[in-house]
C-alpha cells in the first residue's frame, strides 16, 4: 500500500493503548492515516505487518517498516519529530517520565482492560457498535454472528474471568494511588511540562473518566461496572485525567 511517505496507524478504536499512539500523534501534529481494523482481524494484520513478531495494535507503518507496541512507537516518533516534546531534556527526568510510562503500561494497561472487558463482554448491544463503527455492513454482519466464539476468544487470550477481574481491579486502583502520590506541583507527574508519562497515564484511565475528547464513540457502562468506574472518576486522579484530556487532547492531524 503505497501512502506516499504517510505513517500509517493500524488501530482498534477503543484500545487504550491505541489510544496512547493516537494522542502522541496528534500531539505532535504528525499527519497521519488510521486504519480501524476489526477485532479479530487485527491479529492477522498485525502478524502479517510485524512479521509475525507482534499480535496486537497498535501498529505504525513508516517508510515501509513496521513498528509494534506503543512505547516503541513514541520513541521513533521522538526521534523523527522531536517537536513538541514527549520525553524531558534533563536527563533524571527523562529516566523518570519512561519509568512512569512502563509503570503505567505494565502495572494499569492490562488490567483495567481485563477489569472493563470482563464486565462488557456479557453485553453485546454495547460491544458490536465500538467493534463495528465505520466498519462496511458485511462486516458488522459477520462480526455480530462471529461475536459468541470472539468472546470466548478474547476470554481466553486475555484471561478474562472472575477471579482475574477483581485482581485486576485491586491493580487499577493501585495503579490510582500511585498516579495521585506521584502529582507533582505543577499539576503534572514529571517537572513543570505534559510528558509521555502524562500521556501514558491519562490514556490508559481513559475507560475511567470516558472523556467527551476521546476520538470516537463510547458506551455508558453497564451499572456493575460504573459502581466500580465512577469512585474512581471522582478521585483526585479521575479528576486529573480529565483535566489532561481538556488541556492536551488535540485534534487530529
């Protein structure tokens, strides 16, 4: 597929972690084109483009290479487009804002994925419209009679059950506390400027606090799951991912 030298985002839209490429992205006013895979297939595309190295988005084709998972991604964009900047220029705080973003990344991402999933998955008429948006009608079609055997896929891949969901809950408040405690005085966790670690952050809570800047079509969770969601959008740290969304949430390119 030939873009003309435009990177290239293979995405799912209501991933977090897409979410965090998509904001850097568009932070940094990179013109871009998406490319909305459906769940599912996105495990062929992402394969086929990584060589097989890689299962998931997001994906970022530039130049005809094909770079995988999403802190990699925004370190290539750092180095071809360092303006704004994502990563401090002192040196101890550059080390600080990449531990907080594999902190976050390790210690949040995959649970409040597994926590949100496993209260959603039992809800189809919520999942099929954030599957198949924009999506041609013979997909939506095929997806909606595909979607009992994709659930029982996405269970098993991501370890979706009971026992998983409340551990990942304890993790996502964990992760919670810790964004609070790490709040520095200028409203941001490193130094006195948004960096990747702000990002990071506020885009994998973005199911917490379901910000109105988010790119495309959200679902009011179902009640189990908003008793748990909304004390959390409440907190201070709730608060504070809505305030990055409102200050730093750019249009895209």
């Amino acid at each position: 597929m030939d873009t003309g030298g435009v990177p290239v985002l293979w995405q799912l839209e209501i991933s977090h972690f897409n979410e965090k490429v998509r904001w850097a992205l568009d932070h940094k006013r990179i013109h871009h084109l998406r490319r909305t895979l459906m769940p599912g297939a996105h495990v062929v595309v992402a394969r086929r483009l990584t060589g097989g190295a890689h299962r998931t988005t997001p994906v970022l084709t530039i130049d005809g290479r094909s770079i995988a998972d999403s802190s990699a991604i925004i370190a290539e964009l750092e180095a071809r487009w360092p303006q704004p900047p994502l990563y401090p220029v002192d040196p101890r705080e550059r080390a600080r804002a990449l531990e907080l973003e594999e902190f976050f990344d390790e210690q949040l991402g995959p649970h409040i994925r597994r926590a949100v999933y496993h209260e959603l998955l039992e809800h189809r008429e919520l999942m099929l419209p954030l599957f198949t948006h924009g999506q041609p009608l013979a997909a939506r079609l095929v997806l909606r009679t595909a979607f009992p055997a994709m659930r029982r896929a996405m269970r098993q891949a991501m370890a979706i059950d009971a026992a998983g969901a409340l551990r990942s809950r304890a993790k996502v408040i964990a992760a919670m506390d810790r964004l609070e405690r790490e709040l520095t005085p200028s409203g941001y966790l490193v130094g006195a400027r948004f960096t990747v670690a702000d990002l990071t952050a506020a885009s994998l809570f973005y199911p917490v606090v379901r910000p109105p800047s988010f790119p495309y079509p959200s679902v009011q969770p179902p009640e189990h799951a908003r008793a748990y969601l909304d004390p959390l959008a409440a907190r201070p740290g709730g608060r504070w991912v809505a305030r990055m969304y409102e200050r730093h949430r750019t249009a895209p390119q």
